[in-house]
C-alpha cells in the first residue's frame, strides 16, 4: 500500500465519523466533515496527479 492509499482510507474513516448522526455532534452541523471532505477531494486529485 502507498502512503496516498492509506491516507484515503483514513480520510474516509474520519469523513464518516464526522457525520452529525450522533447525539454529541448532532449540534456541529456539517463543519467536521465539510472540512474532511474538502481534504479528501484535494487529496484525491493530488493522488490521480501523482503528486502523493
């Protein structure tokens, strides 16, 4: 496994975990995984790019 692969998976780990499903986060909003997600999406470019 590369270094970019696994950042994905722990990027999507975290963007699930961020969701606001849960009662302790449920008055977040959708700031956590906006964040993660935006990460994931520049990550995911940088990965096809062979930046990473």
């Amino acid at each position: 496994m590369s270094l970019g692969t696994i950042l994905i998976i722990v990027l999507i780990l975290l963007l699930i975990g961020g969701l606001p499903v849960f009662p302790h986060s449920r008055s977040w909003g959708y700031g956590p995984s906006g964040i993660i997600g935006t990460v994931l999406v520049i990550l995911l470019i940088l990965v096809l790019l062979g930046k990473v």
